[in-house]
C-alpha cells in the first residue's frame, strides 16, 4: 500500500460527486507515489464515522492513517490541481 491516499468520498445520486471522482482519478499517472480512489459514502460507515465525513463530495489525503487535508464540495479542475499539488507536497516532507 502506498504510504499517501487521495479518496474522493461520493453520495448516491451525487452528480458532483461523479465529477470530482473523475477528476481525482485522472491524477493517478500524475502522482505514481499516491494512491488514488474513491468510495461510496453508504458503502463503509465505519470509515465515514472516523474520518467524521458530514457533506458529499469530500477529498481526503491520508498519510497512513492520519488526515492530512481535506476539501469538500465540487472543485474547477484547475484549482484541485492546484491543491492536491500543494497538499501532496506537504504530505511528502512530513
């Protein structure tokens, strides 16, 4: 398993929430040291309830276990490049 995950937690019949799945999945060549996925909100409560997800869609970058950022609501392309690069920085350095 990689060591920093990007997920992109959706809803049932989220339409931003397919949007930013998508988007998050084309970095998966950008960033071969990440691990990129997405997750069904109804599909893992335990999960939601740990990382205390209250609003659809949500990004979460872990390290390890630990939650390095997050974002939440549908983000322009160009600005989650943006962010996750940045994030993704930190992530490394720590």
């Amino acid at each position: 398993m990689k060591q920093i995950r990007v997920i992109a937690i959706s809803g049932d019949s989220c339409a931003n929430c397919y949007s930013v799945s998508k988007q998050i999945m084309s970095f998966k060549d950008t960033y071969k040291d990440v691990e990129f996925s997405s997750l069904e909100a109804s599909e893992n409560p335990a999960f939601i309830s740990k990382y205390k997800i209250e609003y659809v869609p949500t990004i979460l970058i872990l390290k390890g276990e630990e939650e390095i950022a997050r974002a939440r609501g549908y983000q322009p392309e160009e600005i989650l490049e943006i962010w996750l690069e940045d994030k993704i920085e930190k992530a490394r350095e720590e």
